[in-house]
C-alpha cells in the first residue's frame, strides 16, 4: 500500500460519506438515483440533457491530443449501430480517450465508478454537460486492499478498514442492479452503444486481463441481438506527456439473440470473446524509457 494509494482510499471513504473537502456535498447515492432515474425515464419518451456525439467527441479529441499522441487501428471495424465494446481496462483516462476516437454514430454511454465521477466539482459539471455516463457503485481495488492488510495485522489501517466497511457501497442492491440492466437494454434496443470493461476493475499490468471476465458484457449482446467489438489499449498504464497510445479494434463478434441466456451459451461466448481480446494484446509490450514529463500530473488527475 502506496501512500498515494491510502489517500485515495481515505478520499473515496470521505466521498462515500458525502463529505469531500471540507464541504458537505450531496450524496453519491442521491446523484445515482437522479441519473439512473433520468436515463430510465428515456424509455417513456422523455429526452436526456446531453451534448451531441460530434461536440462531445470533439472536446476529448481536444484535450487527449493536447498530451498524447493517439494511435487507432482499424476503426472502420466498429459498425455504425448498437454494439458493444468490450476494453481492456488499464487507467480511468480510457473511456476518455475512446470517446475522443470513436465514430459518432451510435451514440456510445459508458459505465463508470460514481465516487470517481463524482468526487470533484469539475467532473460532476463535465459529466452535466456531456452526459452518456451510467454511475455505478463498487468497491474499489485499493479499498479491498486496505481491509486484506489490516486482516493480516496493519494496525495502522485498521480504522480505515473500518471505515470502507461502514461508509462504502457494495453496489449489490437489486433495485439498483435491475435498473441499470433496463437501461442498459433500452439503450442498446434503440441503437446506440455501450463501452464495457468485463475485467470489472483496473488492470496493473499492460498488455495482459484480469481473468476471468464478468459475464455481463456477453449476457447483454445476448439479450439484446448485439454484437460485441474487442478492442485493445495499450499504452494507457502508465501515462506522460507526448506518449503514444493504441486503440486498436477488433473484428465483431456475432452471437444468436435469446431473451433468457443459458449457462452453456454464456460460457461460450465469454471465451471466445477472452480469446478475441487476448488476440488483439501486443505480446511483447515494453514501457518506454527516459524522461517522462507530466507523469504524476497526468497519472493521477483523474482520482
């Protein structure tokens, strides 16, 4: 446990406690329930405050290219109607940097940690304007890490532990859990995408998944008659200022619909979509050297 890492930690707890900063700010919950409960709402015909797919992709393109340079490998692969992409995950810039590159037809939402979305005053009013994010709540990496270190006798973490257990959500409630899966096939039924991470968490190493995958990326391009894009980044681990990322795509996966999943065929579209994105990894990745301007800036701005 970095120190760095700690801090995040005790800054996650604060958030979760609807206390940042000093300031009392309005729950994460409360902003989960106005956001799933707007998304939902699209479903009845009401419309949902976002800005448009050109304008939103032209903002990130801004920024992204501002520090890096951006690398895309067969975008014409990404098909011009609902479709999931299925990402390796490696750093909270990357659905950034994939809505700074994709097409703008379908629209694409995202799924995303709502105490990172949420925790600082100018991402909440980037997410207002730009809109196409799905808050979850989960547990993050650096929290299970903090409760396993004071089960094995850090008793310098022992209150923190605590306090992740008491504050921090484990985002297992049914009635949130069943509407995020409405909205979810809502979208995809009526065109637009979604970018899933199956691995369900940050990867630490590049060019390698955290096995096994969820299977909730294959159950809804089951259910809704989607395909699923592989798609590979590499690069994105370990950030700084003039470094080359690569999105690079793979080519669909089809699958027969079926409202009800079975065991068997979930299985086996989930293996053959490890397979497609272990395929798209470089297999000898090396971490460039030297000098790297704006690492920490860059790396941590995000949190």
């Amino acid at each position: 446990m970095t120190t760095a890492a700690i801090k995040r930690v005790k800054e996650g707890v604060a958030a979760a406690s609807d206390v940042y900063d000093g300031l009392r700010l309005r729950a994460v919950r409360q902003i989960i329930e106005k956001t799933l409960n707007r998304l939902e709402a699209i479903n009845q015909g009401h419309s949902e405050p976002k800005a448009s797919s050109g304008l939103r992709r032209f903002v990130m393109r801004s920024l992204i290219h501002s520090f890096f340079k951006v690398r895309v490998e067969h975008l014409e692969r990404i098909p011009q109607q609902a479709a999931i992409l299925s990402v390796n995950h490696l750093h909270h810039i990357d659905p950034l940097l994939l809505l700074a590159e994709l097409p703008t037809q379908p629209y694409y939402y995202i799924l995303g940690d709502a105490r990172t979305l949420y925790n600082k005053c100018w991402k909440r009013f980037i997410l207002d304007f730009a809109g196409g994010v799905i808050p979850l709540e989960r547990v993050w990496k650096e929290e299970i890490a903090v409760m396993e270190a004071a089960k094995a006798g850090k008793q310098d973490l022992v209150e923190l532990a605590a306090a992740i257990k008491q504050t921090v959500p484990t985002g297992e409630d049914i009635h949130t859990l069943r509407q995020i899966d409405r909205i979810i096939l809502a979208i995809l039924t009526r065109g637009d995408g979604m970018i899933l991470f199956p691995e369900g968490r940050l990867g630490t190493t590049e060019a390698q998944l955290h096995l096994p995958l969820k299977r909730g990326t294959v159950i809804y391009a089951l259910r809704a008659g989607v395909p699923i894009i592989p798609v590979a980044l590499i690069g994105t681990h370990d950030l700084y200022l003039g470094k080359e990322l690569t999105i690079r795509v793979g080519e669909p996966l089809h699958f027969a619909q079926t409202t009800r999943p079975k065991r068997q065929e979930v299985d086996l579209a989930l293996e053959k979509l490890q397979n497609a994105m272990l395929a798209l990894l470089p297999t000898d990745y090396q971490e460039p050297t030297g000098l790297k301007l704006l690492g920490y800036f860059l790396n941590h701005i995000l949190w």
